[in-house]
C-alpha cells in the first residue's frame, strides 16, 4: 500500500475527518503548563485562518491528538474574490511574517500592481481549508515560538504528523461511531498518563473546556456524539460522559473480565474507578482471548486510531477501497477489517494491525 499523505485524503466534495497526532523530537516531555497554553493559543488561531474545526484535542508533554473537520476544499472556497483572501490575512495580523505581506499587498495595491497581487491571493487560497498546511505551519509557529523562550535552535518535532481518516456524519444522522470514540480516546489522553484522576481534571483537553463552560468546545463535542450542530450539550453531556468514565455494568458484561475478578483498584498512583485495570491485566485479559469493552480499552493506548489508516463502517472503509483498489494487492477483496482486542462494535478499520492493537 502506497505510504503517501494523498492516499489518506478523504473523498473530495464532502466534509472530512482526522485523528492527527505529532510527537516531540526523541519523545521528550518538553511542555508545561505555559507552552499548552501557548500551543492553544496558536491552535484556535490557526484554525480560524484556515477553515478547520477541532471537535476533540488534547495537549500532553511530548505529543498532541487532534480530531479535525476539514471542510471540502472547492466549495468552501465558491464565490471568494481576490479581495477575501487578502482580508483573510488579518485573522494573523500579530505575527511577523504576515505584517510583511500585508504591508507589501498595500504597496501593490498603491501602485496598482495587479498580477502581485492575484499571486499573494493565490498563496493564500493554497493555506485555506487543508489539513497538511494547517499542520505544517501550526508546528512551524509553535516550534519558533518554542525555541524562542528556551533558546533553543532547530527541530521540536518527531519527523510528519499521523493521521487517520474517520468517517463522519451528516447533519441529522445519529452521529459517527468513529467520531464518537476518537474523540472520546482523545480526551482520556491524561487519565492514560496518569495526570488526572477525572478527564475533566485536565485543563489542557476539550472535555475539561466543555465542562469549564467554553461553547466552542461543547458545540464541537456535540456534533463529534450526535452529527447534529444544534444540540444542547446538556442533552449529550451524559451520552458522551458514559464514554470517558468506565462502568461496571460494562465491565461485567465481559464473562472473561467477570469470571477473573478484576475490579476497580489504584493503578499508576491513582484510582481509576470500578473498571480500572493495570497493563499486566489488561495483556492477561487479550491472550486468553477475551474482548475488552470500549470502554476500558478507550483508557489503553490504542494503535488502530494512529496507525490504521482509515476507520469509520464497513461501508464507508470498503468505499475508500474501491477508490483506491489501484494501490491494493490483487488478492484482497474489500476494505474493512475487524478490530481486535475490544468489543469495537460495527467499527472497522483499512489496516490490519496484528501485533499490540491495545497497550
């Protein structure tokens, strides 16, 4: 299978979805409190430039997962004039580089220099509504920003982003499964830790800022559960809490979790509740070939959401590849692969991973 960031795109003339996720260079925990905050403020700066919406983030010490909305591209864009992209520039009016080109779009504009211009328009329409630009250059501003306040020179990340194409919802569906569950496994980022004891109890992730009041972040949940823009949160609040917090009830529907005794116990220097297990537990668990409930699993590192490639239902991972049935082998026939290690439900995923699906 071709290895490309153009193989994952999603289809064009629609609304697409992306778990990214991006690490510091060797993995070193290199962001307090400051930097998140500093990276947030970056974050929803750019992403109004650019046309994209997060539904799920969360900044930790070496890395960060965002869920994005990447809106199609083209009809996004219908109706812009020159004009509306130039203007677009003061969304970054603070940053240095773009005071340049804006002074220099003012001289243009003075001496009537026309083909300029339609060339800084241009460069402007190629950063809009596009995940890959969006990204490169949120990393670029954080990395001078970073290196900047510690005095630091070159790179602060570890080589491209990961990203995973999900399958979304349209308005008035009963919401995406995979949007649903990445978001949540988003926002369960420092229980996994071991920085919080409640998902909430972390300021640096969306459900702490829905919680805390912020609209933006609760909108965006919102839709992430139900594929529906205007929903009160206090009406999905619940339905996506059942998600971040592991039940019992869940837990014992497992007969292999049931019949071996695993209950909620202190583990990593804190109690993760009624359905908390340690790692030795957990592996335990999937090599006598049982099934965790998602649930529990949404508190594991779960590599079919960095490293599978596509993930949404059997249809929409089948459609992706027929669409793509060039890059495949002969041999296979379809697209969507059973996830292992968890009761995952109708979710599906393009890559077959074998080896460590749940850590």
């Amino acid at each position: 299978m071709r290895k490309t960031r153009e193989f994952l795109l999603g289809p064009k003339g629609q609304d697409n979805y992306y778990h990214v996720v991006s690490r510091t260079a060797g993995r070193y925990i290199l962001f307090g409190d400051d930097e998140k905050e500093a990276f947030r403020v970056l974050m929803l700066k750019q992403l109004k430039f650019s046309g994209l919406r997060a539904l799920a983030w969360c900044f930790m010490g070496n890395h960060f997962h965002l869920l994005l909305e990447v809106p199609d591209k083209k009809e996004a864009l219908r109706g812009w004039s020159r004009e509306d992209y130039l203007n677009r520039l003061k969304m970054l009016k603070g940053e240095w580089s773009t005071k340049m080109v804006m002074a220099e779009v003012e001289r243009c504009q003075e001496m009537g220099a026309e083909s300029r211009l339609d060339e800084v328009a241009e460069g402007v329409k190629e950063r809009l509504f596009d995940l890959s630009m969006f990204m490169k250059e949120l990393k670029m501003k954080m990395t001078l920003a970073y290196n900047k306040k510690h005095g630091r020179d070159g790179t602060l990340w570890q080589g491209r982003f990961k990203s995973v194409l999900l399958e979304g919802t349209g308005e008035g569906d009963d919401g995406s499964d995979a949007l649903r569950t990445v978001a949540a496994y988003i926002d369960l980022n420092p229980i996994r830790a071991g920085l919080a004891q409640v998902p909430e109890g972390y300021r640096w992730c969306s459900y702490a800022a829905a919680v805390a009041g912020n609209r933006a972040a609760r909108q965006a949940l919102t839709f992430a559960v139900t594929g529906r823009q205007r929903v009160a949160w206090r009406k999905v609040e619940a339905e996506y809490r059942c998600l971040l917090y592991v039940k019992g009830e869940e837990v014992e529907a497992d007969v292999n979790l049931r019949r071996q005794g695993y209950g909620g116990q202190a583990v990593d220097g804190y109690n993760k509740g009624k359905g908390g297990f340690s790692q030795a537990e957990i592996a335990e668990v999937l090599e006598a070939g049982g099934c965790l409930p998602v649930s529990v699993a949404l508190r594991c590192r779960v590599r079919y959401f960095s490293d599978g490639a596509v993930l949404g239902s059997q249809r929409f991972v089948d459609d992706f590849f027929e669409d793509r049935r060039d890059q495949f082998g002969k041999k296979r026939k379809d697209g969507g692969r059973r996830m292992r290690g968890a009761q995952w439900g109708k979710l599906r995923v393009l890559r077959d991973l074998r080896r460590d699906v749940i850590a």
